[in-house]
C-alpha cells in the first residue's frame, strides 16, 4: 500500500476528503506548518499522526536513518530526526499531497520525490498563479478580471510555484454577480468531487 503524506497549512477539508477517500493508498502522516491550524483537529478525530514544524525544519536537508518511526519526534530528538525530511523519510512515505499547504517545498525534498509530489490550486494555471496567489486572493484576482470562468488545477510539483505538469482542471463558470465568497464555494465543490479521484489514479500511475 502506498504510504501518503499530506502537507497542510489551514483548516484542512482537502486533506479530511484525501484521508476518508483516497483507496490508492493510506495517509500515514499529515504536517502541518501552522500550530492554530484545524486540520491538526481533524488529523486527529482521524486518528492520523501530525506533525507541527518550522520554517527551519523544512528548510534542513538532513535525512533520517533508516527505519520507520515509532513516535513523533521528542523536544529533545536530533537535527536528522525533526526535518521534515528526516520525519518523511522515517515515516516511509511514497507519495506526497500540498492539500492548502502555503509555503514552497524545497528542492532537497522535491528531489527525493520526484513526480510523487501533487498540488492543487483554486484556479486555471497558469493564470492566477505564483507566490502569494491563494485562497480569496486568487478568486478576488479572477473576478477583477472578469473571467468568464475559473476552476481547479492538479499538478505535479517542481521547483516554481504553480508550475508543474498538469494533471486535471475542472471549470466553473464565474457570474457577474459572483463574490469571492460565492466563487470559493464553486471551487470547493470541484475541490472535494475531484481531488481523491485524481490523487488515485495518479498514485496507480506512478505506483512502482
């Protein structure tokens, strides 16, 4: 069974649709990079292992031993034990979703996942976009613009932002009357009918 781990920063019912959905494989471990965030309470109604890290921890290219872990790592575990790198290596993780995770994954962990790393983004790439363009900010964007349409976009992660090869969009149209408000519950809709199915057979793709 393939091993998942999902990256989130929010209140996380991407990742609550992944863990209760995905067949293709078992989320394992969920990290989050925000303490107050409530995915951390739906990880753990779920009863999936959740880690809180820094800036820091991403950052640091240190792997772990082999082995799977036993615990989550202790105040006072080793550099090698707390990066992120480390956790996922330890964690034998195969697959990785950002499932509303706001911070850039470092090339040090794309590397190690090459093509097993999926996003998904609340509009058409490439338009809209880039740092800095999620949540409300890209449906305000979109209809400033007057787009016709906006949708979701799931994409294998690279070394940009929003910028790696396609894997699924869905559309929905934009109404002159729609606020931002509206339109981010059109995305949501598209987000939790599609998100799992795609993930799925992605993970059946790659599957070694």
């Amino acid at each position: 069974m393939t091993r998942i781990a999902i990256f989130a920063s929010g209140n996380g019912s991407n990742a609550e649709n992944l863990i209760r959905n995905v067949t293709a494989g078992e989320v394992v471990l969920l990290l989050c990079n925000n303490p107050k965030a409530f995915v951390l309470k739906r990880a753990k109604e779920l009863q999936v292992p959740a880690v809180v890290f820094s800036r820091q921890e991403l950052d640091d290219a240190a792997g772990a031993l082999a082995g799977e872990a036993t615990h989550m790592p202790a105040p006072e575990a080793s550099r090698q034990e707390r990066s992120v790198l480390g956790l996922l290596k330890a964690h034998r993780i195969d697959f990785i979703v950002l499932a509303g995770f706001l911070w850039k994954i470092p090339a040090h962990v794309i590397s190690a996942w090459p093509g097993r790393i999926v996003n998904i983004h609340p509009a058409l790439l490439p338009k809209y976009g880039g740092a800095g363009m999620y949540g409300e900010r890209v449906h305000r964007e979109v209809i400033k613009n007057k787009e016709k349409e906006s949708g979701i976009t799931i994409h294998v992660v690279d070394q940009l932002y929003d910028h790696g090869p396609i894997l699924f969009q869905a559309t929905c149209p934009v109404d002159g009357t729609d606020t931002p408000e509206a339109l981010a519950r059109k995305i949501y809709a598209l987000e939790q009918q599609y998100f799992p199915v795609v993930v799925d057979k992605y993970i059946k793709q790659v599957a070694v």
